[in-house]
C-alpha cells in the first residue's frame, strides 16, 4: 500500500474538476452522437485512468502541475479523435480528424507529438510516485531511469490497449508502423522527461513541489 503523504495537499483544484468533467462530457456527447464507440471506449479507459490517479494522489499528493499536465493530455485526445480536420489539411489515409493530421508531411504527425508529451507527463507521475514513496532523489540516476522504464511501460501497456480496442471496434489506430512509431514517440517523451529530471537546476521550490 502506498504509504500516506503528510506534507503535500491532497486537495484537487475545482477548476481542473470542472475543465476535466465538462471536456469527457462534451466528448462522450460526441462520441454517442456519431456513434463513435472506438471514442466511447476510450473515454471510458480514460476515466478509468483518472480513478487510478485520484487513488495515487490522495496517498502522495502529486503536484497540480502534472494534474493539470494529465487533463491537458486527456483533452488533447479528445481533440485527436472527435475534432475533424479543416478542408484543405493533410492527413494520413483514415478519418479525417487531428489524429491523422499530418504536422509535417511524411515527418511528424499529431498522434505522435500527443504520445510524446502524454508519456512524458505519465514519466513525471511515475517519477513523482517514487520521490514520494521511495525517498528517491533527482541524483540517483538509477532511480531516475526507473521512472523512465515504468513511463515505457505504461505506453507499452497504451498499446495493447488500442490492439484490443482494434479486435472489437472499428478503429483509427492505424497498423504494425503506427505502433512502432507511437512506441519511439513514447520513448522520446520519456527520456525527455528522464533528463529534466535528472539535469534541471534543483531549488527548494522544485524539490519540494514541482519534482
């Protein structure tokens, strides 16, 4: 069990309450409407996600820096899946929706910079579970690098989300080189946040709060 925090504030700010509940609203309306059920599904896996993260704040207090970073990456894949791209945009074969947008053609696509950053963000909670429970310190590289693997393993564990997701609905996931190519882009966000945490100039504010 993880041990309670007796120094941080369990308290969730009741605007990032209202901003999360009002978006997954808004999408599963959505969703419902367009009989979109590959988005249903996922909107469920979300608030899924968001109890497992409300069980890990209420014992160590994460910071509300990566709570509003976790809504922020939850309405990006609202965005992603629900939001059909302008005329004239390119995309990648499959529905047109930001999901398929091409950011840089035949380079970066949408899908990949929302895997970067959200398993970016999901490096920092498994970073901040092991600072809070473990003792662990910004110095410890090895410490440093678990966090790096537990975010791989949670996209790794993303992925065979979709594959399941694929089995049963009509889906945009894409195939084998979507996947492999979500997999780099998670482990560019990991290691991006495997650095900053290791290498960004400690104060006590950062050590105390953000870290």
């Amino acid at each position: 069990m993880l041990p309670t925090s007796t120094n941080r504030t369990k308290e969730i700010p009741k605007s990032l309450t209202a901003v999360s509940l009002l978006y997954l609203s808004a999408g599963a309306i959505s969703a419902l409407r367009t009989d979109n059920w590959e988005f249903v599904f996922y909107i469920l896996v979300v608030l899924a996600i968001g109890l497992v993260v409300l069980l890990i704040h209420s014992r160590i207090g994460l910071s509300h820096g990566v709570l509003w970073l976790l809504s922020l990456w939850g309405l990006l894949h609202m965005v992603g899946g629900l939001t059909a791209l302008p005329d004239g945009w390119s995309h990648t074969s499959g529905k047109p929706v930001f999901y398929s947008w091409d950011v840089i053609p035949g380079l970066l696509r949408y899908d990949q910079i929302i895997h970067a950053f959200g398993f970016a963000v999901a490096t920092w909670v498994c970073w901040q579970c092991l600072s809070r429970t473990l003792g662990a310190r910004r110095q410890q590289t090895g410490m440093v690098a678990l966090a790096v693997l537990a975010g791989l393993g949670l996209g790794a564990t993303n992925e065979v989300v979709e594959f399941f997701a694929t089995l049963f609905l009509d889906t945009n996931v894409g195939g084998y080189e979507n996947t492999g190519w979500d997999l780099v882009s998670n482990t560019v966000g990991a290691l991006i946040t495997g650095m900053c945490v290791r290498f960004w100039p400690e104060t006590h504010q950062s050590r105390d709060r953000a870290f």
